[in-house]
C-alpha cells in the first residue's frame, strides 16, 4: 500500500519548494546585477557606460527595450542611447516622456505609456505599450532617466522590476560619474599635452611669419578639442577677421566674421565664453554643420587687441564643459605668451639686421653717390677742354648714365630704410607711400613717425596713407625740390600729419585742387587741413584729426 503523506507535510514541502525557488530567481537576479555593475566599469568612455547600461536593464527585467537619457550641467540632454526595436524608441520619443524634468522625476510603472502625465494619450490604431521609468541619481544630483518598454513576455512591469531597475540606476549614476571623470580627466589632459607641444613648437620651429604661427596653433587646438572646425580670428573695424583657419568648413584669410558683445567681452577680459548658436559668429546657415562655438582668448592677459580661437563642434555634438573653459584658457594663456615670444623675437632678428642695413645705406649715400656726384661734376667739367660737337654729345651721356647711377642707388637706399622700418604692415605701407612717387626723382625723402601707428584703427591708417601719397606724388610732379619730409604724430588726441618740401612753391595754395580731397578726407574724421606755400619757400601740407 503506497505511503500517503500527510497533508501538512505536503504543504510545506511545496512551500519550501517554492522559496528554493524564489531564492534562486532572487540570487539569479543579484547574480545578473552585479554581472551589469561589473560590466559598466570595464570601459569607461560615456557612451559603452551608457550602452552597457540599458542593455543590463533590459536583459535583468526582461525588457524588449531599454533607453537611457544623460543630461549635462546645464541640465540639457547631452546623450540618449536606445537598445531593442526602434518603434519602441520612436514611441518614447513621441510620448514626451523625454520632457519631464529629470531632477523631479519619480519612478513611473504604466501600463500604457499613453498614460504619462507628458503624453497626448494612446493613438486609437496603437497598442497599449507597458512603461518603466527610473530616476539616474547619486546623492543630489541627477544624471537623467532609464527607460524600460515592454516586457518580453508580454506582462506588465512589477513593483520588484521597479526595485531592479531603481538599483540598477543607482549603480549606472556611479558609473557614469566616473565616465564623466575619466573623460574631463582625458580632456585636460589633451588640452594641456597640446599647450606644452604648441608652446615648444611655436619657439623651436621659428616660423617665418605670424601667419604660419597662428595655422599651427589652430592645428593643435582642433586635435585637442575634437572639434569641426578651429578659427584664430583678430577684431579689426568692428569684425573679426580671420587669421588662419583649420577643419571641415573653408574660410579664408581676412574673410569677416560677426564680432558679437559676448566674443568683445571674452577677447577683453580675457576670459572664455560659449555661444550656443554658431549663426551668431559664422552667420546664416552655420547651424546646419556647426554646433556650439567656444571662443578662447589668445592671451595671458585682459586686452582689447587679443586674438580669439574659434572652437566649433559638429551640429548636434556635445556642449563644451567646464573642463574646456578651465583648460581651454591655460592654453590660450601658454600659446598666447608663445606668439608674443615669437613676435619679440622676430623683431630682435630685425633689429640686428637693420644695422647692417642702416651702414650700408649710410656708406652708399656718403661714399659712392659723393663720389659718383664728383666724377659728374669732373666729366662736367672737361667741356671746358673740348669744342667738337661729338665729344660734347659724349660728355652728356656719361652724365646722364651718372645721373641714373645716382638715381638707383638712391632707390636701393629707399628700400633698405623701408625694410628697416616696416616692422608692421602699416609702416611697411607708409614707406612704400613716401618711397614709390620718388622713385624717377632725385628728391631725399625724410620720415618721423612719433607714437604707436600699429595702434591706429584701419579708417584712420588708410586716410593717412592716401594723404601722404598724394602730398609727396605733388612734391615730385610739381615742386622740383631737393628734399621732402613726412613728419606724423600719433598722440591720444589724435594725429598730425605734415609732409613739406624745399621746392619752388606756388602763389594762391588754398585754391589748389589737391586741398579739396585732403580737406575732405579730414573732414571725415572730424579734422583739419592747410596747404601753406609762397614763390621760393617750399610748401607745408598739414593734415590732423584733432579737432580745431
């Protein structure tokens, strides 16, 4: 007769059979979870973290979708990665549960995500879609939310799914604390590696000129930043203007940017600032390949001349975070000492030739022009001594090829003081306005410059050269003189100009031609202008900015 058991005994035998159960179900859920947390730390880059994330979550409540939202500092949403069939992600999406505020977010169990408090309700031809969402928090700051979308096998999310995944978030809100870490940590770190290559660069490689200085630098930045596109750019006219430019969009030197408030403020104060619309500085259409731009003074100290690199992401990139703006501005710091070396250094090289310059002009002038003048002066002289028509004629082209000796050589002396002193564009340009109308004369230029002309705005400079060119071009048409003097004054009133000759000068100069245009480029700039001139006296062409 086979043994009955008793019912108690029956009873407990399948509840014990029935926690062995549960206990394996509960140990295999914690097995799967430390399996996830473990997983999380094997890479620490955001988006594996991110992706190991919700394919855990997905995997341990048995989830056919997972998706997980990051926002950044500002509180934007900066990442969202999705795992499983994307009509599940485009449904979350279009529900609007992306749009609740992540720091207030509670967990939310839904049957139907039609339900959420963002969403529109369920479209009739759709089917009810079974939500779990959890807050992404360590202590009291929040990351973003995990997403959980139907179950696999069909049932609706429980209170101890709800339990996994709020573990799970917890653990992911470490994990991705640490990612975010370890990727400022690898940002600094290329921010600063780039400062040290570009500074040593900068000094070892002595590039010829500064433009070739600010490509190198824009090279450097771009590699550390990660960025679209870098832009050294220098305020000019109420612009920026760009110096050098390097990545996926083409600019080109001298191509007008828009110099907004904020980039003033920044190149002053010499602090880094983010525009969040590129349109702001690369005007229209920027938005379609460009994202936020982050402006770095090029300068290890506040000034209104600073140059500015333009940092630009890709659109839809990532924002620029703190670590950028800290080590963005070391870098800006270091590289912008760099090119004041490099310019002090240029100038130096300079210096030293202009002294080889200065004595070969001054021995051409002294001794071979002297010498060629006496030789004409002796050739001159033989005329005394010759009657034939032939000799005479001899006489006068060793003159004239005397005279044309002269003239070039003067002309090299004209140049060698022009590459002395145009350490700057606008200098090189003065030199050129003085040096080119005399060129086929024998009138001796002479210049002063008093002041800074470097710190001239480009209106003010550009008047200036057209008034001296067309002052000495009236000097060498008209006045038959031995020497012109350009003599200019660069005062915080403003500027003076004067160009006089020693020529034949002229009666009535007010009713010249040439004083209407001079006036009236005056004129423009709130100034003054004055020809004074008499028979035998010479002329004086006076030109300022400073109001009488």
């Amino acid at each position: 007769m086979p043994h009955r058991w008793p019912r108690k005994a029956q009873e407990l035998l399948s509840d014990f059979v029935e926690r062995a159960q549960e206990l394996l179900r509960v140990q295999g859920h914690m097995n799967n979870l430390m399996g996830a947390i473990v997983s999380m730390t094997e890479d620490l880059s955001l988006p594996s973290v991110l992706e190991s994330v919700a394919e855990s979550a997905a995997d341990i409540v048995g989830a056919r979708s997972a998706a997980i939202g990051v926002i950044d500092d500002r509180g934007v949403l900066s990442d969202f990665i999705t795992v499983g069939p994307d009509e599940d992600a485009a449904r979350l999406i279009g529900h609007g549960a992306l749009n609740e505020p992540v720091g207030d977010a509670q967990p939310d169990r839904l049957r139907d995500l039609g339900q959420h408090p963002l969403a529109d309700g369920t479209p009739e031809d759709e089917p009810p879609l079974h939500f779990l969402g959890v807050p992404i928090r360590v202590r009291d700051t929040a990351f973003g939310n995990l997403y959980l979308i139907e179950k696999a096998d069909g049932e609706a999310f429980t209170a101890e799914d709800e339990e996994l995944a709020s573990t799970l978030a917890a653990a992911a809100g470490v994990a991705i604390q640490n990612a975010r870490l370890y990727e400022e940590s690898r940002r600094s770190q290329h921010w600063l590696e780039a400062g040290i290559e570009t500074s040593e660069s900068l000094i070892m490689e002595n590039s010829p000129t500064s433009t070739d200085d600010l490509a190198l630098v824009a090279e450097h930045a771009l590699a550390a930043s990660d960025c679209l596109l870098a832009v050294i750019a220098h305020s000019e006219d109420g612009a920026l203007r760009v110096r050098a430019a390097v990545g996926a969009v083409a600019l080109t030197s001298g191509e007008g940017l828009r110099l907004s408030e904020t980039l003033r403020n920044a190149a002053e104060e010499s602090r880094p600032a983010v525009l969040r619309d590129p349109e702001e500085v690369f005007g229209p259409g920027a938005a379609e390949k460009l994202g936020q731009v982050l402006a770095i003074p090029l300068g290890h100290r506040p000034a209104e001349d600073n140059m500015l690199l333009l940092l630009a992401h890709q659109a839809g990139g990532r924002a620029f975070s703190q670590a950028d703006h800290d080590y963005g501005a070391a870098f800006g710091s270091h590289v912008g000492l760099a090119l004041e070396l490099n310019v002090a250094h240029r100038q130096r090289e300079e210096a030293l030739l202009s002294v080889d310059r200065d004595r070969i002009a001054q021995d051409l002038h002294d001794l071979v022009i002297q010498r060629l003048f006496a030789a004409g002066l002796s050739v001159q002289s033989l005329r005394h001594f010759t009657t034939g028509a032939a000799a005479e004629a001899r006489i006068d082209r060793l003159t004239e090829e005397l005279d044309d000796s002269i003239r070039e050589l003067r002309s090299t002396i004209y140049s060698l003081q022009a590459q002395h002193s145009g350490r700057d564009d606008l200098g090189q340009a003065l030199f050129k306005a003085v040096h080119e109308p005399l060129r086929d004369s024998s009138i001796t230029p002479t210049v002063n410059v008093e002041g800074r002309m470097s710190s001239l705005p480009s209106p003010i400079a550009r008047q200036i050269l057209a008034v001296v060119t067309e002052a000495v071009s009236n000097a060498a048409k008209h006045s038959g003189a031995d020497h012109v003097t350009v003599a200019i004054t660069v005062a915080e009133a403003g500027v003076r100009v004067v160009v006089e000759d020693d020529g034949q000068g002229f009666t009535s100069p007010d009713r010249t031609s040439g004083l209407a245009n001079i006036r009236r480029r005056a004129a423009s700039l709130g100034g003054t202008s004055s020809i004074e001139s008499s028979p035998g006296h010479g002329t004086k062409v006076i030109w300022s900015t400073i109001p009488e």
